[in-house]
C-alpha cells in the first residue's frame, strides 16, 4: 500500500511524456517561431470550416474540421495566396481529404523535405481543379519568438472576410455555436457579453431568391410568437451581394403601405419610422456574407439591448427566451417599397427556446445543398454571336484566380452550353492580351508549358480582339467533342470556366432566334403558313420568366411561364393595361404544344399559336393579338421570383424586365432595337417628299399648262424637274437601303416605293424612243399618238403610286417608331396635296377657258398644228367647210404632252 502513490505517480508521468510525444509528432523539435501558431480556416468552397494550431517544425493539428469531400484534394502549401504562386504550390503532406469530414479533429505530419519556413499558406486543395477549398495564411508572431500566437489583422472595409468584432476576432465563418433549424437550416452565434453584442450567422441550402429569417419573439405578446417579434432578414441579392435588415412583424402579411400612409406587415423597422439617419432604428450590422456550393451564409451583429424599444426587443443572455425563424421568397425592391421583403414562407418556419449563453453545437458536418452549381449559364445558340469580354473577378467559381477573368454576353465565368452540330459564334472583345481557346485543359493557359498535354478544338493565340475591333471566331462541336470542355486565355490560366456540350435543343428545333434587350431572354421562332411556333429561355435565375408583344408594359400580350408548388410547368397568357396587379387580365389564348420546364433556375417557356386568333364570340382583347409576319413584332420581358395562377398581387411583379422593345422582324429571322428615328430615315423621307409632293408633280403642270407660253419654256422646265426628282429618288432610296442594312420587299411602303420608281425610270427610256414629231401641216403617225398617250398615262399613274408611297411611308414610320408626329405629319402631307389637287383644277379651269376662246376666235385647226394648246386627253374637235376640205373629213388636234 505505501507503493501505491509511487506508481500512480510513474503511470502519470509516463502518459504524460506519450501524450506529449504523440501531439508533438513523435518527438519532432519546436525551433520554428511558427510553433502554437493558431488560425481559423478561411473557407473557400466545398463549406470548408475548422481550427488551425502548429504543434511543432513537422506538424499540425485541424480541429472542429468541416468539408464537403473533393476529387483528390490534399494539404496544399505555397509562398503566397495570389493565383500564380498558389498553383505553383506543392503537395505538403502524405495525408489525403477524399471524403466528407464532420467535426473532425486530427494530427496531420509534413513531408520529411517540408519545412515551416517555406510555407506561407495551408490550404486544402484539390489537384486537378487546382482549387482552394480553404486556407489559413501563416504569420510569424509579432515578437519573433517560439510559443507566441499571431492574430490577423481583420477590417473588413479593406475586404478581408476576416472581421474586426471587438473582443471577438475569428474567421467570419466560424462561431462558437451552431443550432440546426432545420435540414438545410443552421443559426450559429457568438456571444460577446463585454461589448454587449451578439454575432449572429445564417446558412441556408435554399435558392438564390429566398430570404433568411431569425429573431426573438415578443415576450410580451399573445400566443402568436410572430406578431411583435423583432427578427433579421437576410439573403443574397441578384449580383451576389449579401444584404440584412431589421425587420418588425404587426401582421402575417407582405408588407403594405396604405393610401393613408399607415404601414402594416412584416416590414423593415425604418418603414415605421420613415426614415434612420443615425442608426438608431436599424440596430443590425451586417458583417459578412457569401453563397458557396449552393448554400447562403451571412453574419451580422447585434446589441443586447438597443436604444430603440419601440421596435426591437431586448436579449436577455442569461434567460431562456422564444426566438422565431423562416425561410421564403423574397421580393425585390420597387418605387414603392425599396428593400428586399420576405414572402409567404411556404411552411418553412419554427420557433425554439434559447439561451444564448448556453454552449451548443449540435450541427454535425457541413450543409450539403443538392444543386451546388450557382455560377450562370449561358446557353449558345447558331444565330447570336456570343460576346467575349474581360472584367473584375467577383465570384468566379474555381478559385484561386487572377484579377481579371473572362465574360460571356456580360455574366462572369458562366458555365457555357453548347449543341452538337450547332456552330458557336463568340464575338472576341476581351482585350489584345487575352486569346481565347477551347481546350480539354481544366486551367487553360497553355497546359504544354505545365509540361501537360491538352487538345484544343478551337482558337488560339490570334483569336484576340478589342470593342472597337473584335475578332469573330466559329466553333462546330461535333459529335467526337466530349461532354465536358473549358474556354479559357492562352495567355493566362483560370480565366474562363467548363463548356457543356449536349445533344440536340432550341436551336436545332426553332428556325430563327434572337437575344432579346440586355441579352436576358433569348427569342425563338419557327413560322408556319397560318401559326407560329414560340420559345423563350431566360438567361439568369428567377421565378418566371413573362414575354410580352407590345411597345411597352401597359397594352401589351403577356405570356408568362413558372414552375407551379408541384414542381409542373404552366403557361398562360395576359392583357396587361396597367402597371398593377389589378391591371394584368387572363385571356383564353388557343395556345397548343405548351411546355415549360425550369433548369437550375433557368425558366424555358415553349408554344404554338395561331397568327389570327380564333374568337368564335368575337370578343375579349385576345381577339386584337395578331402576328403579322411582314410586320414587325415588338417583343418585351420580364422576370420575377414568383408568379400564381389566380389571386396576383404586388409581389408577383417584376424584379427585372426590359428596358426598350425588340422589333423581332419574323420573315428575316433578325431584330433591331426600338429607337428613335434614325437621321438617315429622316433625310429618306424629306428626299421623298421634294421629289414625289414638288419636283416630278411640277414637271406635270409645267408640261401641261405653260405650252401657252411662247418658246420651248415649258419644255425645259418638265426635263429639268422630271430628272432632278427622279435623281433624288434612286438617292433616297439608297439611303433606305444604306440604313436598313438590305434591300427588303416585305412591307407595303416598299412595295409602292418599288412600283413608283420602276414606272418613274421608264419615263426617260420612253422620252429616248419618242417618234419624232410631225412637220407643220402633216398628219400625226399613229406611233406618235401611242406614244403621247401612253408617256402620259404613265406619267401620271407614276405620281398617284409616287403619292401612295408618301402615306404608307408614314404609316410604316408609325408602326416602327411610335412617334407622336405621325399623324400630325400625315394631316400636314393631305393638305400639301390637297393644295396641288386644288391648284391643277384651277390651272385646268384657266386653260379650257383660254382654249374655247381660241376656238371662237379661229374656225380651223389641223392635225399637226405647231400651236400645242390643245389637249391630247380632251380633244377640240372642229368641223370644216368643204371648200377647205373637199373630203369632209373631221379633223382632231391632238396634244402631245411631253415634249
């Protein structure tokens, strides 16, 4: 018995000198003044998490470890977190991550030949990505000696996600506690009791349009936990931007403002109050937030207890207290209510009892969301060129990555979708040091100086272009082309992303597709003899996607397709004759081959329609929806995060819509923004209007009523008006064709403009073959009379076509501009040729009066007359003494009327 404090003794000796030898890495030495180093994780990806300490020169410890699993990732270790050195890493230890890691903590030994000197970062990395899943920067302590922790410095303004909290300086992902709301729903938080402060951090597997919701109920209040309650509200805007508001509830309804200005709902606290200048109202602070894999996380702080007591209710630490919490859409902002406000929660919603200084961590691995794809897509079809620039890297979905990374039609590293056998068009503006390529390389950059083999199917170092002058470069997949590819710069690695290749889509089934205003929508199309077959692809995540037919929101066709609460894609179409809910009618469309189907957020909207609507009853605004395909149709759109078949309201309005109409030309298989009057067109118009309403209609009278005048006058003054309106009108013309980009005879316009010019260039090749003219006292040959006759009629059908073509141009300039001229330009152009019509009849008047008096002044006129007064259309007819002519024949004067 009196050995036995002895050998109790001894055994704790001994397992203290093996536990310390086990933690040390078997006896390794501590001479690096890294030793007891101590960080948290900086997650990148893959919901990476966890504690980082240094045991000594060979080793470390990874505690409270969270990861989603990888391809092969290891321990990873470089001489700086930028995109060059990081990749030109190397492999630290023997130790593999392949699998899922849950709240793991472990002892991980370096490499024999690694040493903590040549290491500036420790990150987790996945080899054939090159991906960081998350690191921890290595500082030397301050003081230079062993066995002294080093803290990061951390103001966030300088964008470091490490944040300065006061007493609490951590990773902006890490807590001390974590709570599970529900399966894809976790509050974690740090209390801070010496600043009277509460970090509070939200993560959910949820879409990118949902909002997070937590916060305390009124202890006060009825049984209604909610009414009263003080609670957060945050998410991740449209552009990645984390964002968090103080919200207070008075009733389970969107918030609503009254025509008496009396707010009600689930609304922000500064709604209540009007405004917050100082702060006072809005006692949240938002510290942190991003979306990674699928799952949104932001962190925000608190105080305790605020100055406000109207609308936030005090945190007791030390008490048990009923917190609420939801998950729902949620609703950009509009004119009226300009913050992004919670909808109906959809039965996603709980409250719990919390003491919030009570230690808890009962969420045991990282959130696992199903859809971890949140970068764009972009969809490439054989019609619209794909536009290739270059811009700040935001979110670029493989980091680490250079500062500038490469855009598709204005999306940062989208994942690109491609058909076999549909040629791919990219429009090369990234700038003259960015060459882009297609290649089976994963980084790109020319894998041969990696010393790595890489095809490539398409471009290369010359396929570089500016704005000003971009480069167009073709790409035909074929069927050899493998599933996965990836478009990136020859000259620098990381700056673009994957290449889906698929077989078969829109663009194999539709004719003709165009991309819509602000590249948003992509516009499909295939025309029948007496229907039209339609698409629509959104080019970003929403809730609905709306194509309407109209110049604007207001009287426009709407049709609009969603995903219903059984996951069914539904189609219907609308009159719309107002900006609000109220203002948007159903109609009964025969809309047939309907289809609608939403991937990855991504809406598709597909049917067939008559181009005449059938209405058996004649009535209802459907009725008036005609497609005329030689007419162009106007095109808008919209989207929003949610969209009901019955019962619409305010929040079933657009989040985004377009910003002017397309003016989709349906036979030509092209569109052309809505603009205003072009000057070109302009110029054409007035062109017209001095040739057809002055010029040629002046050739006309002076041909007809100055041959009184004595001399070849008249004469001259026809040859010079004919051909200096008919030179205005082939210049006019090429203005037209200039502007328009083609010569097109699809509408009314030209087919009257065509017709006039063809009648108004046979008029000088007919005066070249004219038969000549009868000497004085000679019989008029029946070939001169035919010719007078028929260079006449022509003439003057010319001039009605001519003024035909002057109306429906301005009919055309209606349909294609909307301008608010037009029919005060069409009353000014009947007046003008009211004026001419008047003006001609009065002419006529003067000229038959000053032919009968010649007639009663002279008894005989003969075939051939050198007096041309008389007119060849209204002939003087003159019967003559037989002493004058024996024969008794009746002789008529004919006129000629062009020279």
């Amino acid at each position: 018995m009196h050995h036995t404090p002895i050998f109790v003794g001894c055994f704790i000796l001994i397992c203290s000198i093996v536990c310390y030898y086990a933690d040390a890495g078997s006896g390794c030495s501590k001479t690096s003044p890294l030793v007891d180093f101590e960080s948290e994780f900086e997650m990148v990806q893959h919901q990476l998490r966890g504690s980082f300490r240094i045991i000594d020169d060979c080793s470390f410890r990874v505690s409270n470890f969270d990861m989603l699993s990888g391809t092969d990732v290891h321990w990873w270790g470089a001489i700086a977190p930028d995109v060059n050195n990081f990749t030109a890493g190397f492999v630290v230890s023997d130790k593999k991550l392949n699998e899922t890691y849950k709240n793991a903590s472990f002892i991980v030994h370096l490499k024999k030949n690694v040493k903590w000197d040549q290491i500036q970062v420790i990150a987790a990395w996945d080899l054939p990505a090159a991906s960081d899943f998350g690191h921890v920067i290595l500082r030397k302590p301050n003081n230079g000696s062993a066995g002294s922790p080093s803290v990061a410095p951390s103001p966030s303004e300088d964008g470091n996600p490490w944040e300065d909290t006061g007493s609490i300086s951590i990773a902006p992902t890490s807590f001390e506690n974590c709570k599970v709301l529900a399966d894809n729903y976790r509050v974690r938080w740090t209390l801070s009791t010496q600043d009277k402060l509460i970090e509070i951090g939200l993560e959910g597997a949820i879409p990118t349009t949902n909002y997070m919701a937590f916060g305390w109920a009124n202890p006060n209040g009825s049984s209604n936990l909610m009414i009263g309650a003080d609670v957060a509200v945050m998410g991740i805007n449209e552009d990645g931007v984390p964002l968090v508001d103080d919200f207070y509830i008075t009733r389970l309804s969107e918030c609503m403002i009254n025509k008496d200005g009396m707010v009600h709902g689930v609304c922000p606290d500064t709604i209540f109050e009007g405004s917050d200048p100082v702060g006072l109202v809005n006692n949240t602070r938002l510290i942190y937030g991003h979306r990674r894999d699928g799952v949104s996380f932001v962190r925000y702080r608190r105080p305790l207890v605020t100055v406000d007591k109207k609308y936030d209710v005090p945190i007791n630490h030390t008490a048990s207290m009923d917190v609420i919490w939801a998950v729902g859409p949620m609703k950009p902002p509009d004119a009226i209510r300009p913050f992004y406000l919670p909808q109906n929660h959809g039965g996603t919603y709980g409250h719990l009892i919390l003491n919030v200084s009570e230690h808890v961590n009962d969420c045991l691995g990282p959130l696992d969301a199903e859809d971890k794809e949140d970068q764009d897509v972009v969809i490439a079809d054989a019609n619209s060129p794909l536009v290739v620039t270059s811009g700040p890297a935001l979110h670029y979905p493989n980091p680490p990555n250079p500062a500038k990374v490469l855009y598709i039609n204005k999306k940062e590293a989208p994942l690109l979708r491609v058909e076999r056998g549909v040629p791919v068009k990219f429009s090369l503006q990234a700038g003259h040091d960015v060459a882009l390529y297609i290649t089976s390389d994963m980084l790109g950059g020319n894998a041969t100086l990696r010393n790595m083999s890489e095809t490539i199917y398409a471009g290369g170092p010359e396929a570089e272009g500016v704005q000003a002058s971009p480069t167009e470069l073709t790409w035909a997949p074929d069927r050899n082309t493998p599933d996965q590819v990836f478009y990136h710069s020859i000259f620098q690695q990381k700056m673009g992303w994957r290449v889906q290749v698929v077989d078969g889509g829109l663009s194999d089934m539709y004719n003709n597709s165009v991309l819509l205003d602000d590249q948003q929508v992509t516009f499909f199309w295939t025309l029948s003899e007496d229907s039209i077959t339609i698409a629509a692809r959104g080019e970003k995540k929403s809730g609905y996607l709306a194509i309407g037919f109209g110049s604007g929101m207001i009287n426009s066709y709407a049709y609009v397709g969603w995903m219903d609460e059984a996951g069914k894609g539904r189609v219907k179409t609308y009159w719309i004759d107002g900006k609000g809910a109220l203002n948007v009618h159903p109609t009964k469309e025969n809309l047939t081959f309907v289809r609608c189907k939403s991937e990855s957020g991504i809406i598709t909207l597909e049917f067939t329609r008559p181009l005449k609507p059938s209405c058996p009853d004649g009535h209802g605004p459907q009725c008036k929806n005609i497609i005329d395909p030689t007419t162009p149709l106007k095109v808008i759109w919209a989207m929003g995060a949610k969209w009901v078949d019955k019962h619409l309201s305010d929040g079933n309005m657009h989040s985004s819509r377009s910003s002017r109409p397309m003016r989709v030309l349906l036979m030509r298989g092209s569109a052309e923004a809505e603009q205003d009057l072009q000057p070109v067109l302009a110029v054409h118009g007035f062109m017209m209007f001095l040739a057809w309403g002055i010029l040629l209609p002046g050739g006309i009278l002076a041909a007809r009523y100055l041959k009184h005048v004595k001399g070849d006058g008249w004469y001259q003054i026809h040859v010079y008006l004919q051909y200096s309106g008919l030179s205005i009108v082939l210049l006019g013309l090429l203005f037209a064709v200039a502007e328009l980009r083609g010569f097109y005879v699809s509408s009314v316009h030209v087919k009257f403009g065509i017709a006039a010019i063809l009648l108004a260039c046979i008029q000088p090749v007919n005066a070249f073959f004219r038969p000549k003219k009868p000497a004085n006292g000679e019989l008029v040959s029946p070939n001169r009379i035919l010719w007078e006759y028929s260079h006449a009629i022509v003439g003057r059908c010319t001039i009605g076509i001519g003024i035909a073509a002057q109306f429906t141009g301005m009919k055309h300039l209606g349909d294609r501009y909307d301008s608010e001229n037009v029919h005060g330009l069409i009353w000014a152009l009947i007046i003008w040729f009211m004026i001419i019509a008047l003006m001609a009849i009065y002419l006529e008047h003067q000229e038959r009066q000053r032919r009968r008096d010649r007639t009663n002044g002279r008894s005989n006129w003969v075939l051939g007359n050198e007096d041309d007064s008389v007119d060849l259309l209204g002939p003087t007819i003159s019967i003559e003494g037989k002493e004058s002519h024996p024969s008794g024949t009746m002789e008529v004067q004919l006129e000629p009327l062009r020279g």
